[in-house]
C-alpha cells in the first residue's frame, strides 16, 4: 500500500477511469474518481469497486472555481492535502474540420484556462514532493503549430503565462473574425483541440519552473486511446493508457520536471518545431478523418 492521496480529473470514463483503476491496482491508499456529473461519477466508482477497488468519488467541474474550490477544502480537511493531481479533465470540438468560435471558446476554455482554477486551489494544498501531470497529446506537440512568431515565443527558455495567453486569444480572434490561415497550423483537423493542448504543454513549461516544495509538473502524451472521445479508434486500451500517466506519478525521478512525455515513457523534445509526427502529417490526418467520417 503507498500511503498517498491521489485526485483525477475528469475520470468518469476514457483515459482518466483508467488512470484511476491503475493508481488502484499500485496500491495508492486514496485514490479519487472526479466528474461533474454526480450520477455518472458515482456509477464510475461502483464499477471499480465491483473489480475489487476502492477508489473515492467527489464532484468537480474544473471550470467552476466554487467546485474546485469545496473539493480543495475536503481535501486539506480530510487528508492535509494532496500528493499527486492528474489534470485530465478536456473536451474536443464535434467537427472536426471545422469550428465555430463559440465552440473554440469553449474547448479552450475546459481545456486550458481552466488549469488555472485548479492552480489556484489545488496547488496550494499540494505536498511537498508532491507530484503534477498535465494530460496533453501529440496533437499538443509543437509541431502542430507552423507560426514562426508563435512558436518562437512558446518555446523560449524564460516563456510566461502572458506569452500563452496572448497565443489563445490570438487563435480565438482568428476563428472569431475569419482571419484564420491555415499556412500557420500543421493540418487543421480538431484545430481547436490541438491548439488548447499546445497551451497545456507550454503552461507546464511556466509551471514547473515557478513552483517550489520539490513538485515535478510534467506533460504526457498518453497515446492513441479507444475512447469516446477518439470514436473508439487507437492502439491502446483505457487499461493500457493510465500506465505512463501513473509511472510519472509513482516512479518517475522526482528531478524529471517540466518534460513531455510519450505513452511509452520516452521523453520527447516538446520545442523541436521538425519533429515528425503522424499527428502532423497530412496524408495521415486525412486518411483517419475520412474514416471517421465514414463511421458517422
């Protein structure tokens, strides 16, 4: 049993219930199942518990600081605080060629600013030695972004929040006056999607150098998984995609901080604008998405 008190975000179903069942499976002593639907979350639990875990559950909508705020409040109530934070919580646009920016809005505001919220009550209560994961994807990767300005100010040493920032609602004014082109993204399939985790990926660039008590804030690409969110399309299972995310946050050296890793616990250059990926290339994206089309 590893005495630790762990929370997941967004784990009702997909990556994050098999990021819990896995911190379950390595004997971490608390493990929490979030959502913000009470129902949904709670049945999660049931399910695990059925399997022969025990994981808790409570409510949390990452983009609603009052929730956020209680569940803090439990947490340093009940336990102290917290050692590991698994932020999974996200959403991904419905077409995927195409966005509106209300939806863009929104994807970027569950996504990425949200993670601020959780700064902002979460970290506070953190351990030291505790342990941050921020969930990306290789559609998060750099690479994505074709931009030369952009990519020079989100992939420099001494980047801030305002850098990011100022990079979103670049990309949000784009989409809201039709200014967008496309030259400036690798390929534009669930650009929306792509461009909130490029944010998350360059925000654990700003985080981890910024907080103290030895914490290790890292981004993970935890693979091509079979989940709704990917139409049940991928190479790994729901099973399989919470091992890296929970070797990061078991095993990984506590030095290992402000990194990007891959599924297979590799660590990929997340600054290298030439990396190639298949997430980039556009044979590739064309093929998948004609299959998803096919699908509907």
């Amino acid at each position: 049993m590893t005495d630790k008190v762990a929370v997941v975000t967004g784990s009702n179903k997909g990556i994050g219930y098999g990021i819990v069942k896995e911190l379950c499976s390595r004997g971490v002593s608390t493990v929490y199942l979030t959502a913000r639907d009470v129902k949904r979350g709670q049945q999660s639990v049931e399910n695990l518990k059925r399997e022969g875990f025990k994981p808790e559950f409570h409510q949390l909508d990452v983009t609603d600081s009052k929730s956020v705020e209680n569940f803090a409040k439990h947490l340093k109530q009940k336990h102290g605080g917290l050692d590991i934070l698994i932020n999974n919580a996200a959403i991904i646009q419905q077409n995927i060629m195409k966005t509106t920016y209300e939806e863009a809005k929104k994807v970027m505001d569950v996504n990425y600013r949200s993670m601020f919220i959780i700064e902002k009550y979460l970290f506070p209560i953190l351990k030291q030695n505790a342990r941050v994961i921020n969930v990306s994807s290789d559609l998060g990767h750099i690479s994505n972004l074709k931009n030369s300005y952009w990519i020079n100010r989100l992939t420099k040493d001494d980047i801030e929040v305002q850098d990011i920032d100022d990079f979103v609602d670049w990309f949000l004014a784009s989409i809201k006056n039709g200014t967008l082109k496309e030259e400036d993204f690798a390929v534009t399939a669930y650009l929306a999607y792509r461009m909130s985790k490029v944010a998350v990926c360059a925000l654990t660039r700003v985080q981890y150098r910024k907080i103290d008590r030895n914490i290790s804030i890292n981004s993970l690409h935890p693979g091509f998984v079979k989940t709704d969110m990917t139409q049940h399309n991928g190479f790994m299972t729901v099973e399989q995609s919470g091992k890296t995310p929970v070797y990061l946050a078991l095993d990984c050296d506590q030095s290992v901080k402000g990194k990007f890793i891959w599924y297979d616990k590799s660590e990929n250059d997340w600054t290298n604008r030439n990396l190639a990926l298949l997430c980039t290339d556009k044979d590739s994206v064309q093929k998948y998405v004609t299959l998803l089309i096919s699908r509907t």
